[in-house]
C-alpha cells in the first residue's frame, strides 16, 4: 500500500485530539485580556508528536475544498504533510510529498489552474491529484536551486499572472516565470544577491509595479516587467556577522495608511530580536523613519522567526505578530507578541502576551481556520528546547481567536 494510503487511513483513527488552555492577553488574571478586551487566544496542539526537527515549511489553506483552512508543514530535505482541520482541537495528519528542497520556504498556490491548490516549496512544486486525503501530491522539479529558506508568490512582471520569487543564502534572489506547461522547467531572472532570510515583495516607489524587499535593501522594478533591477538601502538588521546577518522575516504594507507602503522587520535568527517598521517617508523608498515596537518588560527577546501583519482585533487598521523560537532563546520561556496599533498610525504600539506557555513558534501562519471571521495562527517548531511545555517534544499549534465566536 502506499505511503499516503496508509497515513491516511491511520490518522482517520488517530485522530490528535489536542489539550487546549486560554491566555488572554495583557494583565496578570486568570486568563488575562487586553485593556480594549479585545485580543484574546485560546491555545490547541495541533500535533504533540511531530518527530525530530527543522520543520521549515508553512502555508495555510484549503487543501480538500471542505472550505475551511488546512495547515501545511515540511522538514526540511525530507517529507511534507497536510493537517486536515475539523475542529479547534481536532487535525488529521496526511501525507503530502516526500523529499522537499526547500529548507524553509513554501507558498501555496494554484500552479495548474485545475482549481486545486498546490504547493511550492524551494525549486519544486507538488500537484493537488484532487483526492488530497487518499492520494499523496505529485511531485515536479523546475529548478535546481539549492537550499531555498523564503518563497513568495507575486505578480512580477505585470502580466496579471502569478511569479514565484525565491531566495536561498548559497545562490541569488530570483523570480521564476510559471511555464505553460508547469511540469516543465520554469524560466528565471536574477534579482540580485541574497541574506540568510527575509523576502516579500509590493509596491514600495508607488509607481505601480511589483518591487523586491530583502531586509535590509530593496529591488526596484526598474523596468516593471521585472528584467531590470536597481538596489537601494532600507536598514541594518537581523544579525551583523556570518550567516545570520541581516536574517529577519520582513513584510511590506501600510502601516500608518497614509497611502505609501511601508516595511517591517523582524530579527530572525538572534536572540536579543527587535520588532522595527520603517516608514517610507518620502514615498519612494529612498527615506526611511525607523520605529522600534515596544517590549512590556525588559527581558531579551529569544529569535523571532515568524512575522504577520494584519488586523487581528477588527478595529480596521494592521496589527503585527510574532512569536519567539524555542532553538534561539531568550531570557526566558518563548512568548506569542501582538502588537497592538493602539492610534491606527503606527506611532502607538502597545505590545500584548497571547500566549505564554513555554512553547515557541517558528514561520506562523495567520488565517480564519474556524471560519468565524477573525485571524487564527498556526505554527510549529524548527528544534524544540527540552524544557518546553510538551515534555521536551516538538509540536504543532493552532492559536484560536476568540474575537468572534459563533
């Protein structure tokens, strides 16, 4: 029997069924909430058992068209998994693909155009064969880039099709063109050098074309078909030495809605890790104001190799999110931050614990897993730490929302 076959048949029996607790973030009660009494998380394992380490891929998405949200994960060089969503605390595991290229990244996206999603994830992608919870994903290399830690999908060259943009520390920045046919090589285009980590992409000149964020520099689509790139400065950050240097998960959008798109930062691969969004003053990119989110104490922050920017409390303006690691450690037991855009501008963050439990996080995903209408947060670990909350194992997580509740 195959492999998915008999993952799948073993998970309809065991089922994870998930130990579940509340934090409420901001004061020191019972589960405690925020002053607004808006932002509040209730915590379920998704897997307690997910064996040995450097789980690196992430995505969250409808993957059997239940509608509702599923959550992907993969080791990285080795295999990759599907957990079907059922209830809070209640996933199937299925098998997916083995083998995976990519050291961290992955996005799931449509490849095919068949209506079903699919997976990339480093120079690879896998195919939906339409019977996710009987049949593994079918596997398709167009590329030979080695070790990818970031994937972003994105229109590149402005023909209303979606590009996948890759970075990998031992080879470039790079977009690929999706081929007709998919399962043939794809075609490329050198953006420019790379960092360990820390790659999206938006429009950050304001002239309408897709531009190239890399932490602590950013490509302009010079010519906007993506053939032509110029590089400019945004901030040091991430590490200052080796491979860790300039390492961060990264972000564009509007913080301050002024109708510019600005950049946040997250350091990734240190500990002592700061939150910052630089604010694109001049609208071009070319003047950037740094703003440094706030800590409410006085602790060094473990690595923070997860980022999401989104409104999680429905005031309709972004928060951010990030989560401390287990594998880089702070001062103290990993902790779940969202930092709360008090004004709407961004000149008032207020930071609050949604969830401290000592169990890290690593490349989180955000989406409405339930189906309630606030953001969910999905994560798992890279290496867990021995004195973490599930004995010492590693384990995948699933942060309820309970903004809204049905």
């Amino acid at each position: 029997m195959k492999k998915a076959a008999l993952l799948t048949l073993a998970s309809a029996f065991l089922v994870a069924v998930a130990v579940s607790f509340t934090f409420i973030a901001g004061e020191e009660r019972s589960p405690g909430e925020s002053p607004a009494g808006k932002i509040k998380f209730r915590h379920h394992f998704i897997d307690r058992e997910l064996p040995g380490g450097s789980w690196g891929q992430t995505a969250l998405v409808d993957v059997d068209r239940d509608g509702d949200l599923d959550f992907i994960t993969g080791q990285s060089g080795s295999d990759v998994y599907w957990y079907e969503y059922q209830a809070p605390d209640r996933w199937v595991k299925h098998f997916l693909g083995e083998k995976s290229p990519s050291e961290v990244g992955a996005v799931a996206i449509d490849v095919d155009k068949d209506g079903w999603v699919d997976l990339v994830v480093g120079g690879a992608w896998y195919r939906n064969r339409a019977k996710p919870r009987e049949e593994s994903f079918e596997k398709f290399v167009f590329s030979n880039v080695p070790r990818v830690h970031d994937v972003v999908a994105a229109d590149v060259n402005g023909d209303r099709k979606v590009d996948i943009i890759t970075m990998s520390d031992q080879n470039n920045v790079r977009w690929y063109e999706i081929a007709e046919d998919p399962k043939q090589p794809w075609k490329w285009y050198e953006i420019g050098p790379s960092v360990h980590a820390g790659l999206s992409a938006g429009d950050i000149d304001g002239d309408g074309d897709t531009d190239v964020l890399r932490s602590n520099v950013w490509f302009e689509n010079a010519n906007g078909k993506g053939t032509k790139w110029a590089e400019h400065p945004t901030a040091p950050c991430g590490g200052t030495s080796g491979w860790q240097a300039n390492a961060t998960r990264c972000a564009v959008c509007d913080i301050n809605r002024d109708g510019k798109n600005d950049v946040v930062l997250a350091d990734a691969e240190i500990s002592g890790a700061k939150i910052v969004w630089l604010e694109n003053s001049d609208g071009r990119g070319l003047t950037w104001k740094r703003h440094e989110l706030p800590h409410s104490d006085t602790d060094a922050r473990g690595a923070c190799h997860s980022l999401a920017v989104a409104d999680f409390d429905k005031d309709s303006d972004l928060d951010i999110f990030s989560c401390e690691m287990e594998w880089v450690a702070g001062a103290r037991q990993p902790r779940w931050f969202i930092w709360e855009n008090v004004d709407g501008k961004g000149e008032q963050f207020v930071e609050r614990v949604i969830l401290d439990a000592g169990l890290g996080g690593h490349e989180a995903v955000v989406g409405d897993v339930d189906g309630d209408g606030d953001l969910d947060i999905c994560s798992k670990l890279w290496i867990p730490r021995k004195d973490n909350a599930n004995e010492g194992r590693n384990h995948a997580d699933f942060l309820e929302n309970l903004l809204i509740t049905k």
